[in-house]
C-alpha cells in the first residue's frame, strides 16, 4: 500500500485480475462510511501490467504528483515500501518493482532539474 498527500494506492501481483480488482475496490469502498461509496466509486480506478509499472516509476520520479518535483514523495513510496517488506506482503517480484522504482526516483532527482522549481 503507498500512501502520499494526495493518494492512496494498493499494488498488488495476482494470477487473477478480476478478483485483484474487485479486492482493491472494496478495500477502499468498505472504508469510506455509510452512503459514501456511491460518491467514492467514481474516484477509485485501476491499472494493470506495463500501465501500472509505469504510473509507480512516475509517482516515485515525482511526475505524476500535484506539484511536479514534490521531494517528499519518494521518501513516502520508500517508507511504505520498508512496511510492506517488513510486514512480509512485498514479495519478490513487488520488491524488486518498487526497488526499481525508489532507484529512478533518485536518479530523477540526481540527475535533473525536476526539484529545483517545484510547479503545480
């Protein structure tokens, strides 16, 4: 599970995408109090395979984030992380994604300007 500012997300490895998804939304939905689902589903949406590889890359690059270059972002994708692999629910192949993802996230900020002039 990673969680931001601005977001909450859960990445998950399944054999089986529909039961993935229909876990994922109900995590979220049965979370939200009574008569909110209805205002919430709208809100929740998934992303499978490449798609969702690439949409972790750009959060922990600071990409997708409502202020592109925000800093605390990758600190926040690698204290959850640290949780998961602690709690043992990362697994091998989620470890090395978001492994993968926390080394780009630095290099995005070693290697460009993208935190020098926070935007939104």
């Amino acid at each position: 599970m990673l969680s931001t500012c601005n977001r909450t997300e859960i990445f998950m490895r399944a054999e089986d995408a529909d039961s993935a998804r229909q876990a994922g939304r109900s995590f979220f939905l049965e979370r939200c109090g009574k008569g909110a689902p209805r205002d919430v589903e709208p809100l929740v949406y998934d992303m499978l395979n490449l798609r969702a590889i690439r949409h972790l890359f750009e959060v922990s690059t600071s990409l997708d984030s409502l202020v592109v270059g925000e800093p605390h972002i990758l600190g926040q994708v690698r204290e959850d992380f640290e949780r998961a692999r602690l709690a043992g629910t990362a697994g091998k192949v989620l470890g090395r994604l978001f492994e993968k993802s926390l080394t780009l996230g630095k290099a995005a900020r070693e290697e460009t300007a993208i935190g020098e002039s926070p935007v939104s």
